[in-house]
C-alpha cells in the first residue's frame, strides 16, 4: 500500500466534541489570549490548546500551525504584526506546547491532527480561514486544503511541499523525541540553538523567545515542552526514499504561497518550482541563508505573508 492510500485510509476523522466558545480574557488585540478545546481522538478525549490574538469578534481568522517539535508561540511576532486584521489563532498541536499528551504514542499521526484542527476550526464558528503552516503544520494545511468543500481561503505553505527529502527526515529522526533532561534552562537553549540552527542567525533576544516557550522546569531539571512519544511513529516506518504527495498537493484549488528557505534540505528549489506549475500553482518567496525552516520573526520574512494574505491575486 503506497503512503498516499494509507493516509487516505487513515484519514477518517473520530467524531468531535465541540463545547461552549471560550471567555475572552481582557486586554488589546496585541496581546495573546489563551484557551482550550476538546478533541476526539482513535482512544479517547484530549485537549489542546491555542493563542489567539486580535478582535475576538472578527469573522476574518488566520490559522497558525506549527513544526513537528515547536509550539503556537513561534508566530508570536507573524501574529503582532496581523492582529489588526485577523483574529489570528496559534494552535499547540497535541503532544506539543501546552496542549494534553496522548496515552497511545502511535495516535500521534496526521489524521489525528486534521481531525482536531477541523474541531478547532468549528470552535471558532467561521466558515473559513487562512492558513500559515510551517513543516508538518504545512503538511496539515495542505491535507485539509486537499478535502471536498474545505474551509482554507488562502495557503501559506513555510519550508513544506508535497516532496519530503529522505536525509532530512533522517536529521530529524536524529533528535525528535530524544532531547535529554537539562541541568539548567541554559543548557536548554543551547540544545535548541544546535538542532535549530538551520534557522539561520537569529538575535540573542529571538533564540531565548524561542526557548523559553519551548523549555518547562520539573523536578529533574529542564525539559523540552512536547512528549517524547511523538517519536514513536516517526522512527516505526524506515525512511528509505522521499516522500512523496503530489496527489494531495494537485487537489488544492485555493490560493497558495511557499515560502522556502534558500538552504532547505527538506524542500528542494526543484519541488518549490514544480509546485509553482501545477496544482494551486503557488508563488514563491525564498529566503537567503536560512535552512529548514524560516522562523517568521524578522519583518522581510514577514511582509510577504502579509501582502499575500491581505492581498488580491
């Protein structure tokens, strides 16, 4: 059976349990506001949860979703800078962040994130949205932009296509799942900094904006905010070829952007081009001396996902 029928075959959404929308706490549409929702998992009930900045009555929502390791925070500044537009909305994917862990290790796969995203969505009572997926949140946003009557008005797709390259899921497989317990949150933000330096140079003051929504205190030191069982599944399928979901990516109709790091080892400028010739035929923006993935953070990196987004095609 090729990836593509599996996931197909996997992909059947569990039932969800949407409750009440969410109190909106006080302050401006710069700041974060913080919540929950419950989701329907393969075994059971979880929560995640989100940032959302900007009106809360805005029928206009922007979804962020992040990398496999990282959390909702990373959009901090994408978010600031689009809060005046968009009711922008930051998901922890579960596992991740401040969302719930899963009992069973091997739920941690991507029908299981479509499926609480489509709950999410339905939480926020719009029609549609737009979407800023970095890696595996691209790969979500692709799957749910693929669907019959789906809800993405415009794509952003961050370092993400539909062609996977082996030797980067195999530098990932190197350290997912297997950060140690730090001594202190220094040493933490060291540990990030060196699986994360494909992200290029980024200030002192942005490595530590990273870190410490990535970093957790517990009684045995510091410790990385995702469950180390979401390796579990990555490294049960040997990774011996490219992955390949080009089926997926010719279904997507709406709008689409990809933004690539000019050094990416797991988008190619080949894939990146082809990308823009079929499908959605989305246009691109690369961006020079980073790898996998760009952060968002630095206003040039920013500003074409704003004029994208804001824009007229």
């Amino acid at each position: 059976m090729s990836l593509i029928d599996a996931l197909r075959r996997l992909f059947t959404p569990a039932p969800v349990v949407v409750p009440p929308a969410a109190e909106v706490s006080a302050g401006g549409f710069e700041q974060p506001r913080f919540h929950r929702v419950q989701c329907a998992g393969p075994h059971g009930l979880h929560r995640i949860a989100y940032t959302e900045w900007g009106d809360p009555a805005n029928p206009r929502v922007l979804m962020c979703v992040h990398g496999l390791t990282r959390n909702g925070r990373d959009f901090d500044d994408l978010a600031r800078s689009l809060a005046h537009h968009y009711r922008v909305v930051c998901p922890d994917v579960v596992g991740r962040g401040q969302s719930e862990w899963l009992a069973v290790k091997d739920d941690y796969q991507l029908p299981t994130y479509v499926a609480d995203m489509i709950t999410l969505i339905a939480r926020l009572n719009v029609e549609t949205v737009d979407w800023v997926g970095t890696s595996m949140g691209g790969l979500i946003g692709m799957l749910v932009a693929s669907l019959p009557e789906q809800p993405i008005r415009r794509l952003v797709l961050n370092d993400v296509g539909p062609v996977i390259t082996v030797s980067s899921l195999r530098r990932i497989g190197e350290y997912v799942g297997k950060a140690p317990v730090f001594p202190s949150y220094e040493a933490g933000e060291a540990f990030i900094r060196a699986v994360s330096e494909p992200f290029g140079r980024l200030s002192d003051a942005q490595w530590r904006q990273l870190a410490v929504h990535s970093l957790k205190q517990t009684e045995a030191g510091w410790e990385m905010r995702y469950d180390p069982g979401i390796g579990e599944p990555f490294r049960k399928t040997p990774v011996l070829m490219d992955v390949e979901l080009w089926s997926i990516y010719d279904a997507i109709a709406c709008p689409t952007l990809v933004v690539r790091g000019a050094e990416s080892d797991l988008l190619l400028r080949e894939t990146a081009v082809e990308m823009g010739r079929r499908g959605p035929k989305a246009s691109l923006f690369e961006v020079p001396h980073v790898g996998h993935a760009p952060t968002l953070m630095e206003p040039a990196q920013i500003a074409p996902i704003r004029d994208f987004l804001l824009g007229s095609r």
